[in-house]
C-alpha cells in the first residue's frame, strides 16, 4: 500500500487526505493546531459561536460529489439551505437593497430602490453567467500550469473567446459601462475582494466571481462554516485517515529530487506522496528550506488581510439579514488606503449573523455579529493602534445606519488581524488568499498544485491555484487527485 503525507489539515487537506484515502492509500495528516479546519475553523465564547473565517457557502455540489465518491450519503454528515435574499446592502446615502436570488426580483428591487433599470441586472448576470462557462474548465477545474489542459476542447474554446474574458480591461470598467448607479457599480465591484484584489486594478475576468452566488445559489450551512471542516474530518477518519495534531512538520525531506519523507520532532516519516496544504511562501521558505530555489511567484506581492470584531450582541436587530454589506462613501479611496498599508477611515464592512439562521450560534435574544474590513497584508504596521481606531470607525458606522447605537449592546468580544491569521494558519503576512490577483495574468503565474523540480510533491489550498476561498480548495484536492493519478 502506498504511503501519503499532508501536511496541514485545512479544506484543502481534509480534501486532499479523503480522495487519497478513498482510492487505498494510507495517509497521514500532520497539523501543528490541536484541531482541523485551517481558516474554516470555529471560535466559541460567552455562549456565542463565529467561524474563523469563511461564512458563504457556493458550489455545494462540490462537497456533494467528493461525499458521494466515497459512497456515503452527504446529508448524513452536514446540511445546508439556499439562501434568499443572499445579502442585504446599506449605502452611505441611506438607501438599502436586498439582493434576491432570483435575477428578475433582484433586478426589480434595483430598480424599485436605486432606480437602475432592472434589465441591466439581468444582462449583466447573464453575461457573467457566459463568463463563468467560458472559464470554468481551464482555470478551476484543470491544471491550468499543464499543457495537456491547453490540448482540450474546453481550453481551445476558452482561448477564442478571449475578447469576452475581459483581460485588458478592469472589473470596475466593465461594472462602469453596464450600470447607471453607483450603488450597482459598487456592489458588482467588491466581488474582486472575494479573492483579496482590487476591482480598479483586477482584470475583469474576476467579475465571473459573482456568478455562482448568483446563478447557481448561495448557500448556509446548519452549524455555519466550521461544519464543512468537521464533516470532512469526520469522513477522514472513516476513511482510515491518521491525524496528528499538535504536530509542527519540521521540514519536507528530499533525495535526488524526490520527495521521500517529512521530519516531525526531529524524527523522519517517509511518504510515497507529499502534499502541502500550507501556504506557498512558507512551504518553500521553511519546509524546502534552500533544498531548491524556489519559483519568483512565491514572493509576488500578497493579496488583502482581514481585521474581524466577533462580537456577541445582547439583542436582536431585525433590520439585519445573515449576511451584510455597510458600503463606504469613497470606494476607490477604501483601496488607496489598503495599497498605501493602511486602513480607511470609512471602509466598507461586512457584518454576518449566522444565529439568523442557526439560533443555537448565540444566546436566547441575542445575535452573533462576525465583523470584518479588509486589510492590507501585515508588513510590520501598528497594528494594536489600527485595531482601536478602526474599531470606532465601524460602530460609528453601523450605529449611523441603523439609527442606535450599537456599542452599549457588545457583551463579549475576539478580535482577528493579519497577525492572528498568520498565527493560526502560518498564512505569509497574515494575506488570506496568496498572492495578488489584480494583474492580468495572476491566474497564469500562480503556484500550481505539483511541483516542477521535486517529484511526488504537491500543494493544495487557497494560496496555491486555482486559488483562495472552500471551494476553490476543494478543486486544489481534486485536481491533486487527477494528478497523482497520472
């Protein structure tokens, strides 16, 4: 029986670790952490519940099909429910939208609230629709750093559409062109955020990112997020799967260009397959160590961090939806901000309440509010100082909104930084998504999911392709998977 070792026990490698198990290896997990999840981990306090990180869940037919692979039947390890309205939206000058499921509702709801013609919501979800069909096969579901992926039909007619890909061009040229308001511009505009990128610097390729939530569903999991992660732990070990928690893998051990062991506690464990569900820029930094030189991607500039404010709220607020959006006054400044290493006085933030829709996340009367504004990555800033300030920022902000204010009504609180992500996941400069996808050709430049100097070895999770976010690392596992295969 051959051997594999995964190193981290994120999405990725929980995936990773139940399609290899699933096929007869013998696999063993390695997680420094005393727990699984990676950032779909959870956070308990007072009562309250929050997920680490991840709150949106799309592509659930993904989770679906690797739990049907294995033979077993998904509902009986997690549940999950479309969600309709998907989020609702507070702009600066006080108008409101809740963005339905449904493109004809939502396109009437724009129109009944902002004014933008209903028919341009539409055609625009239509087209990001085509977008998405056009892309999804050569850049999610393939290994887009393999020439075979170049040989398929799919990829070929990727290649003749490449006018409507929208590479030349910036998501928020394109969202510029097919709205009228500015209140749709900048909702169809923080979707490049999904990924940690900029829309006035993203290709417009990225407005595809939108598409699955609203063409396909978007989804809440009964336990939230962390729940993925424990269903997918939960299959590991029935699989076979051996996790060793609270174990640092020290670094990956090579002979002649084949990875043939990890060393833990200064002992050696040999695999026939090596897998790194760590971030990229750690992986080849510490666990290669100078082994290899390591590809220039690998030190590219990173995407965005995330600042969060969990905080259990002694009431309900019935204006409030499961998920939130309190745009700023100024978009484009929010990102100047972010690229001059800071934060803006009035960023945009989103607020999720998963007691919406799991009372048991929080108290009787009482809502659990995962609080989050993006970040720049941490480069050595005052971080303790931008804590406080913005954390007044967005009280005041919500407080404006919802006419009352909200502070008196905070009973508990844990506060996340790029430095606390870093401490949990080991993520370079506490970036949740790699490095920056705002160039063009970002898709094409990032880490594969196999190494091109080391045999055996393989890198799945968000910073690797075919990028940041669940779903995208549960492809980084599959296309893992076709790999080894071959």
């Amino acid at each position: 029986m051959k051997n594999a070792i995964i190193i981290g026990a994120g999405v990725g490698g929980l995936a990773t670790a139940v399609r290899l198990a699933n096929k007869g290896y013998s696999v063993d997990v390695f997680e420094k952490n005393s727990f699984p999840g990676g950032k779909a981990s959870s956070i308990e306090k007072q009562g309250y519940f929050w997920g680490f990180g991840p709150s949106l869940f799309t592509f659930p037919e993904l989770l679906d099909e690797l739990f049907i692979e294995c033979g077993r039947n998904p509902k009986d390890y997690y549940e999950y429910n479309r969600l309709d309205p998907i989020c609702k939206y507070f702009f600066p000058n006080g108008k409101k939208l809740s963005a339905f499921a449904n493109p004809e509702e939502f396109g009437a709801e724009a129109f009944k609230q902002l004014g933008e013609p209903d028919e341009n919501v539409i055609n625009h979800l239509a087209k990001i629709n085509e977008l998405y069909e056009l892309t999804k096969e050569m850049f999610l579901f393939s290994s887009l750093q393999k020439f075979s992926t170049y040989t398929k039909w799919s990829a070929l007619k990727t290649l003749l559409n490449l006018p409507k890909i929208g590479l030349t061009k910036t998501v928020h040229n394109i969202n510029s062109s097919r709205f009228q308001t500015k209140e749709l511009i900048q909702l169809f505009d923080r979707y490049p955020t999904y990924n940690g990128s900029n829309p006035y610097k993203s290709p417009a390729t990225l407005n595809v990112i939108a598409s699955p939530e609203f063409n396909k569903g978007a989804y809440i999991l009964k336990g939230g997020m962390p729940s993925l992660s424990k269903s997918l732990y939960q299959l590991a070990q029935e699989l076979g799967v051996s996790f060793h928690f609270g174990k640092c893998v020290e670094h990956i051990q090579l002979e002649n260009n084949l990875a043939t062991s990890v060393q833990v506690d200064g002992m050696s464990h040999k695999a026939d397959f090596v897998v790194s569900n760590m971030d990229i820029y750690y992986t080849y930094h510490q666990l290669l160590k100078k082994q290899i030189k390591h590809p220039k991607v690998v030190d590219y500039p990173m995407s965005t961090s995330a600042m969060i404010f969990n905080w259990g709220m002694k009431k309900t607020f019935d204006e409030l939806d499961c998920h939130n959006i309190f745009f700023s006054a100024n978009y484009a400044e929010e990102f100047k901000a972010i690229e001059n290493k800071t934060i803006s006085n009035d960023p945009t933030v989103y607020v999720f309440i998963s007691q919406k829709y799991n009372p048991d996340h929080a108290p009787v009367g009482c809502e659990n509010w995962f609080t989050l504004v993006n970040v720049p990555p941490d480069t050595g800033q005052n971080w303790d100082e931008l804590v406080a300030v913005t954390r007044e920022h967005i009280i005041k902000k919500i407080s404006a909104n919802l006419v009352i204010d909200i502070r008196q009504y905070i009973e508990c609180e844990t506060i996340t930084d790029p430095r606390t992500i870093y401490d949990r996941t080991i993520s370079h400069q506490g970036a949740i998504y790699g490095i920056s996808s705002d160039s063009p050709v970002a898709s094409f430049i990032r880490h594969p999911n196999f190494s091109r100097k080391v045999k055996n070895l393989f890198f799945s999770g968000g910073s690797v392709h075919p990028g940041g976010g669940v779903p995208l690392c549960l492809l980084s596992a599959k296309i893992i998977d076709g790999l080894i295969d071959e």
